[in-house]
C-alpha cells in the first residue's frame, strides 16, 4: 500500500509523513532528501545550475541511501543528513529539480521503494512517481504559516536567518516549483488537500490515519 503526501514547502510534510510511516507502520520515504542530495552535489562541483544535461548525468552517478527509518541520509557514503537541510540547498534542490533530465533519472530509484508499504513524500508523489497510489493526500498552509516553521526549524538547527529572509526563499521556491513544466507542485486530481494553518501535527496526522483506515475498511469488506 503507498500513501502519498505532497505539498509545498513548510507544509508539514515531512514531520507528518514521518509520524503517519510511524503510526502505520510503513517505510517512509523523503523525496525532497534526493533532490537535495543532488543540488549539495552541484554547489559543491560549481555546477551550472541550467546545465540539465550535466545534472542529469551526475543524478544518475550518484548513490543516495537512507539509514535509521529516512533520518540519515549518505550520498555516495558520506552522511549528508544535515548538510543539506540549508536554504541554500534547498534553493539548489529546486533548480536541479526543475530538469526533466533529473528527473527522469531520480525515477528508478523513487519508484524502487514501491515495493514496500511506503509513505512516500514530494512534489510529484501523487501525480507522477505514484499515479496508482491507494491514498493520496496534499499539505497546504498559508505562506506566513510556512516560512514561520521553516524560521523555527532552522533556528532549532542553530541557523541563524531572519523570518524576512527565510519567508522570500519561500514565496521563490514556491514560485519555481509550481511554475516548472515538468511535474510541477500540484495537487494530484485524487488528492485529499488538508490546509494545516490551524492544525496540530497530531491533527494532520489522525485525519491521514483515518483516510488509510477507510481506505483498507472499503477495500477488505468488498473483496
Ligand atoms: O521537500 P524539500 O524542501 O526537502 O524539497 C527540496 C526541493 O526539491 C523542492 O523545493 C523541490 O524543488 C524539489 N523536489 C521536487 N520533487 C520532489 C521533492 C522535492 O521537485 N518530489
């Protein structure tokens, strides 16, 4: 069974998708950790950011594993877990991600967790890794709601940003990801869209909970 949850960033995907894999049981898989992995490696080799090619190439040399239930992330065998949750590298993830070369060649491996019972966390999860998906879910919030999440984690890591500084790299990623030809940021048309702005995590996570629950009662009782 694979439940999707998209949305943009500060959302609450990520602590969300964590804690339903949790509750559920399932494998959780953090999508954005591979387009991250893949923009640390650009800024680090001085890659052009608008060489699609060139990235396509390096997406699919590069080994990008996952440890500990998605908390630690190695990218050719070095733990990155951290090094890529910057705002920089997050501006770096949206413009690799914005190639059909990358991603295509980060699709083989997205898919490849489909073997298991997955929750499965992106941009395109619903629309375009995993069209067939059972549950379907998309994470909305306000962009104020967002960028001040995103402020308080980066805090809590020990960066230092201003709420101004951290809420444009919001409203820009949002724009880029959104705007893109290939799989832009979208609910899929199967998707429950649930707007977080005034919800608990513990509130998101039981409506997901729920909708897998109706999800498995529907599908038990008619076969
Ligand atoms: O979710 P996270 O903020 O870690 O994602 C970083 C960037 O990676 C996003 O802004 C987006 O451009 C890209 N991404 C994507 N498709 C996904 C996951 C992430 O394009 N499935």
């Amino acid at each position: 069974m694979i439940v999707t949850i998209d949305g943009p960033a500060g959302s609450g995907k990520s602590t969300v998708a964590r804690q339903v894999a949790e509750r559920l049981g399932f494998v959780y898989l953090d999508t954005g950790a591979i387009y991250r992995c893949l923009g640390y490696l650009a800024l680090k080799l001085g890659v052009d950011m608008e060489d699609g090619e060139a990235l396509g190439r390096i997406a699919r040399g590069m080994k990008v594993e996952f440890a500990d239930g998605g908390k630690r992330v190695l990218l050719n065998g070095e733990d990155v877990s951290s090094a890529i949750r910057t705002e920089e590298v997050g501006m770096a993830a949206s413009k690799v991600s914005r190639h059909p070369q990358v991603r295509e060649a980060l699709l083989g491996l997205q898919r490849s967790f489909g073997r298991f019972n997955l929750v499965a966390e992106g941009r395109d999860m619903g629309t375009v890794v995993f069209p067939g998906a059972e549950v379907k879910v998309f994470l909305t919030a306000s962009s104020e709601v967002r960028a001040q999440r995103r402020h308080r984690e980066l805090l809590e890591r020990g960066i230092r940003v201003s709420f101004e500084e951290v809420l444009k790299s919001v409203l820009e990623r949002d724009r880029q990801d959104s705007q893109r030809e290939v799989a832009p940021l979208a609910p899929a048309k199967d998707a429950v869209v649930i707007d977080t702005s005034d919800l608990t995590v513990e509130e998101v996570v039981d409506k997901i909970e729920a909708l897998v629950k109706a999800w498995k009662k529907k599908h038990t009782s008619s076969s």
